[in-house]
C-alpha cells in the first residue's frame, strides 16, 4: 500500500496520455444512502460489502446518543464493534493516534466508521488510509461536503490549514440519516448552505480556465459541473424553506433537498469540478485565530463566495448571493463575524497570504497578487455592507 502522507494522485492524473491534452476524471463514494432512521440499518447495509470487525470514530458530543444504536446496529449484522473518542482536531498527530489505538485493540478491523462533523471524518479517512481498510462516513450536521471526499483537510493543532491529504478512494459509504441532522442546531444547517454555494462557481471557474485542475490533478468534467449548478438552484429554491423546517423541528421534502445539495452534490461538484477563490479564502482566514475558533467552515466560505464573485466582477451574482444570505443568515461581510478588515490591517495581510498559499486559488483565471486579493476581500467587504443596507 502507497504511504498515505506521500500519496499524491496529481502525479498519475495530470499526466498527458497523447501527450497533449489532459484527462477529465470523475470521482465518487460507492454508496450515498439518505433517509429518516437509515442509522439503525448501518450494520445491514455495511453486511452487504464487508464483514468482520468494525471501528468506530466519533465524537464526544455524540457518543453517547449514538454510541449504543451504532454498536446494537452492527451485533445484529454479525460485525463486532470498537469505538475510538474523537479528540478535537483533524491533525496528523489525532490520525496516527487513531491508527495507534486499533492497530492494538485486537485482531484488526475491516472498517472504520467516521461519526461527527467535518473534522472527525477527516481523521477517520486519514486513519483508515493508514490501516489499509475503507471508511464509512455519518455526518451528523449537514454543515459541509466532507462526508463523500477521497482527501482530507488538515490542520495544526491550533486549527490553521495546513495542507491536503489524498485518499487512494472515496468512502465505501456515506450513511445520512435526516432525522439526525434536524436535530442539529440550525446554524449547522445554514453553515453547510454557505459552503455548498460556492461550488458551481468554483466549478464554473476551472472549468472555463484550460489551465484549473481539480484536486486530483484531472481536468473537470461536465457531469460535475452540471451537479455543481443543480446544487446552486437547489439552495435558492429550497433553503430558506429547509431553515424553517429545521427550527420547527421537521424534517420534511425541503431539507431532504438542503441536505443533498450540502452533502452529495457539493461534494461531487467540488471534487470532480474544482475550487478556486472562495475556498482560497475561506482557508485563508483561519489564519486568524478569532475567526477560525468561532466560526464554521461554510460562514468563512461565505465570504470567500463574496470575494470571488466580486473579484471576478460578477456583480450580478454577487448580488444574488448576497440576497440569499441574507435571507437564510449567512454573512455577506467581514464585520458580522466580528473582524474589522480596516482596523486589523496586519491581520487581513497575514489572512491574504495564507489565501495566496492555498493552490487552488490560483485557478482564478487572471494573476493573483496579495495587492490584488486584499483589495477585492475589502471591496466585497464594502459590497456586503452596501447589500445589507438595502435589503434591510
């Protein structure tokens, strides 16, 4: 098996098999399964593929609601079950730990299941890389497109991005139970619109520069670009329907749509359609410590949309998007997470460089220079504000 810290598909799929053009690739979990109640039938679903012994990786607000029906879930199938508590942050350290604790638990596992947010089933990737057996994903928010991806996020222990690590496959399976997710705070539900939003322009973007590759070093494909726009007009139509639900505590047709649009087709769109500016930025602001503590990934991208769009002069869109956040309780500006761009200045400087760092930000389709960036995060900054004003 390739070692997971050196895997780098880039090197396979950017190579040029005429010698001239590269090559479109399209990836995928095996399985998505969405429905009310489908965590009671993980261990039957899991049967149909694998048997054995079966790890568990979840988080400590979770473990003990879900704990017991994951394990009463998995005896009934025949599989035996170990459970691992999540610490907190998708770092190399968290992933070789996990490695750690099931290499010397027993006879060896044919699987390892990832419960929890984004971060969780980052690591649980990263670990089951390690020890050569496929990973099952169950978010628990609907707050990101983490759960369908062959690549996890990572940062250091301070929570700062540091870099991608690739997975040889995507998950076996991604197991979403709607039930579950409703009873997330609604503030999961919106965070995940706002990460699920960029993708069709991130998409759009790599796909309209011959030079944009996705993460995997292929080019994009229309399949993914075409999931990337169905996921944008999913949102527009149905979130702010799927908002209400959530605070009503029902899980009715609009979230089943909210939660396929976060989940399945971002996840798709972004994967196999490539990103760009917005998540350049989003990553790129967890430079500041304040706002990577208190806010969720999808706010931050939120306003990596805000910049993208008005960098590329997109006003109309901007101007779309800015509405639509508004109305499900996105940011459309810096200052409603609490960061003055003005007054912080050295900050927003070390913020614009570690956007610049990130590679994908350089798939924009015009040279990106720190003078450049900072003033269009400051001009959809003051974009944003003017927006909320009149929409008040």
């Amino acid at each position: 098996m390739r070692n997971p810290e050196t895997l780098d598909p880039n090197l396979t799929y950017q190579r040029l098999p005429d010698g001239k053009n590269p090559v479109q690739l399209f990836v995928s979990p095996s399985q998505y399964i969405q429905g009310h109640g489908v965590i009671n039938l993980l261990g039957e679903y899991l049967s149909l593929c694998l048997t054995g012994r079966a790890g568990v990786l979840i988080t400590p607000g979770r473990d003990a609601a879900l704990s017991g029906i994951i394990s009463r879930s998995l005896n009934a199938a025949g599989f035996g079950a170990e459970k691992a508590v999540f610490q907190g942050e998708s770092t190399l350290e968290e992933a070789k730990r996990i490695v750690t604790f099931f290499e010397g638990s027993g006879s060896g596992i044919c699987a390892l299941i990832g419960v929890g947010g984004g971060k969780c089933l980052d690591t649980a990737r990263m670990a089951a890389s390690r020890l050569g057996v496929p990973v099952i994903t169950i978010p628990t928010t609907a707050s990101t497109d983490a759960p369908t991806a062959a690549h996890s996020v990572v940062y250091d222990k301070n929570g700062v991005f540091q870099h991608v690590e690739f997975c040889a496959t995507n998950p076996l399976m991604v197991l979403v139970d709607l039930d579950m997710i409703s009873a997330a705070p609604p503030r999961y539900i919106v965070a995940g619109m706002g990460d699920a939003f960029s993708t069709f322009y991130e998409a759009r973007c790599c796909m309209e520069n011959p030079a944009a590759r996705t993460a995997r070093g292929a080019r994009p494909t229309m399949a993914a670009l075409a999931i990337a726009r169905q996921c944008r007009d999913l949102l527009l139509e149905y979130g702010s329907a799927a908002l209400d639900e959530v605070r009503n505590n029902r899980a009715g047709q609009a979230l089943g749509r909210v939660v396929e649009a976060n989940i399945l087709l971002s996840g798709l769109g972004f994967e196999s359609g490539g990103l760009a500016g917005a998540h350049g930025v989003a990553q790129g602001l967890t430079a500041s410590r304040e706002l990577h503590t208190n806010c969720l990934h999808g706010e931050l991208v939120a306003i990596g949309v805000m910049t993208q769009l008005i960098m590329e002069k997109h006003m109309d869109e901007a101007a779309q998007a800015a509405r639509f956040f508004k109305d499900v309780g996105l940011p459309l500006h810096l200052a409603q997470l609490g960061f003055d761009p003005l007054q912080r200045g050295s900050e927003l400087d070390d913020i614009v460089q570690h956007s610049l760092d990130v590679f994908f930000i350089r798939y924009e389709p015009f040279a990106l220079t720190h003078g450049l960036l900072k003033t269009a995060i400051l001009e959809a900054n003051d974009f944003g504000k003017t927006m909320e004003r009149d929409l008040n």
